[in-house]
C-alpha cells in the first residue's frame, strides 16, 4: 500500500514511480501496512512523487475517473522534529483504512447507483451535504469526496498540519475557492478534540450558516493506543459526543485496521456509552479483512 513520509527537501527536479511498501519500523504502527505478502490492490491509484534523491515528497492521487490529484507530503522545516513523535509522522501517510472508507461513502454518492449500495438509512451524498474528516492527515478521502460528490467537506488535524493542508487545497481547487459562487466548499482548520474545540470549529467553517452541525463525521485510522496513548481516543469521543449533542443526527463513521493491542474494543465501549446506535458496517467490496468500519448515530 501507498506509505507515505516525510521529505526535508523540495528539490524541483522531481520523479514519479509507483508507490511501494517502506521498510521503517521507527514509526510504523505494527508493520502490518509494510508486509510484501500479498499485492497492494491500491497500487494503480497512488503513486509517489520523489526528488532526485529519492526522498518522497508527494502523492499523485488517480482515482478512477477523476482528475489526478497532487499531494504535498512535505512539512516546514519547523514541523521536522515532532514527527518522530509519531502522530505527526502519521499524519503524513495515507492509510489502507483511508481507503476503504472512502470506497464505501461513494458508494452513497447520490449520482450514482452503484449495484453495491447497502440497503441501509445511511444518507445519500449530495452537493448540500457537508462532511467533517476527523484527524484527516493529507485529506485524501475528504478531497476526494468533494471531487466526486460535489458535497462540502471540512478538513481538521492538529495545527502542525493545517498548512500543510492548506497548501493542497490551494494547489488542486484554486479555481474553485476563487469562485465566489460555489455553493460548496472544501477548507481546512485546526481542531481540539474537545466540545469546546467543536464549537470554535462550526463558528469558523464557512459551510454552517445554521446550527445544523455535518452529515457525516469521518475519522480512519484515529484509534491505536500504542501509538496515539488511550487518551487520544477519549478525546475523539468527547469529540464525537459534542457533534452527535450538536446533530443527533449526524452518521459518525470510524475506519480503521485492527492491530495488537490497538486498544479498538475499549473505543467502542465508549462509543456506545455516547450513542445510541453503534454497528458494525458490512462492506460489500473486497478489502483487507484487518478493516473495520463502524457506524453511530442518535445522541444518548
């Protein structure tokens, strides 16, 4: 699968070849993403833009019918040292979760009628809808959404990463926020996992001009406490409580792959404890079977 790291150069000479596993375990989360054991089913739609160093410094995206994105994977000089954090470094990966979750909400895309729809009340997508991605790294799902579906999409991360984020957007949907008259938008912010980090977060978006809150809340891959500590996931559910308390409505939608120890079946305890609905989502495409995803909605 598509790894992507950090590069501390922006040499202008660049190449392009196609992506493969890395082998760093400094950071890695268990090594189940590097394994070379089987084909990477995501190779033709990622592929890795490298200085002449060899040093990554972005990700061309060529999601099936639909324009190549070019993603920057390069932080500020100022951002280096945190990524040996590891959350930081994390941020600058597209993971197989990613992925996955992205394929099931097009699924909903209200243009298409994809034979695989689930039967399920999961809202349709369409242009009004506005989706909130949780801890969204290089945003490639949230991009790619907004490309697709036309819908608003609101991009969070700790600060470190917002200009990094802010910087993709303007490199592949300049035109588009030049365009006073789009009706949907596509923006980036900072957002504390906390209640009082969501109500600063819908006073700043551009899309709410009601109380409404968002359709749907995306987080993958957010849940790992070897590598994020138990306290990041509470403060995901604290989170996801004020936006649930905000819309009960809202579809709280988690991806992620299981891994030793990820600490996953204690998130859902506490999930459930925020909402009234928690289930887990039947895929109806092949996937790697360490993906999970789940659904919550109905604020308890």
């Amino acid at each position: 699968f598509v790894l992507l790291t950090m590069a501390n150069e922006t040499d202008p000479e660049q190449t392009r070849e196609e992506a493969s596993p890395q082998e760093d375990s400094t950071n890695d989360k268990d090594g189940d993403l590097h394994d070379d054991d089987d084909d990477d089913e995501y190779e033709e739609w990622f592929e890795s833009i490298r200085s002449q160093t060899g040093l990554e410094i972005g990700v061309l995206v060529k999601w099936p019918n639909v324009r190549e994105l070019t993603i920057s994977t390069t932080l500020e000089a100022a951002e280096i040292a945190p990524m040996f954090h590891g959350t930081q470094w994390a941020g600058t990966r597209v993971w197989r979760a990613a992925v996955v979750a992205l394929q099931y909400l097009l699924l909903f895309d209200q243009e298409q009628q994809d034979p695989m729809r689930p039967t399920t009340d999961m809202p349709t997508i369409r242009p009004e809808s506005c989706i909130l991605e949780l801890g969204c790294g290089l945003g490639v799902p949230g991009m790619l959404l907004h490309e697709i579906t036309k819908c608003s999409v609101v991009l969070t991360d700790m600060d470190s990463l917002v200009a990094q984020l802010r910087q993709n957007l303007e490199t592949n949907f300049k035109k588009e926020s030049s365009a006073e008259s789009s009706t949907s938008k596509i923006e980036a912010h900072a957002l504390d996992w906390s209640k009082e980090g969501v109500e600063t977060l819908l006073e700043n978006c551009q899309h709410n001009e009601s109380d409404g809150g968002f359709d749907i809340v995306l987080n993958c891959d957010c849940v790992y406490e070897p590598l994020y500590g138990k306290e990041a996931w509470q403060s995901l559910i604290a989170c996801q409580q004020a936006l649930l308390q905000r819309n009960p409505k809202t579809q709280l939608i988690t991806s992620l792959e299981r891994r030793k120890a990820d600490g996953v079946e204690h998130y859902l305890e506490a999930l459930r404890d925020i909402a009234q609905h928690v289930e887990r989502i039947e895929i109806p495409f092949p996937h790697s079977p360490q993906v999970e995803m789940y659904r919550a909605y109905g604020f308890k």
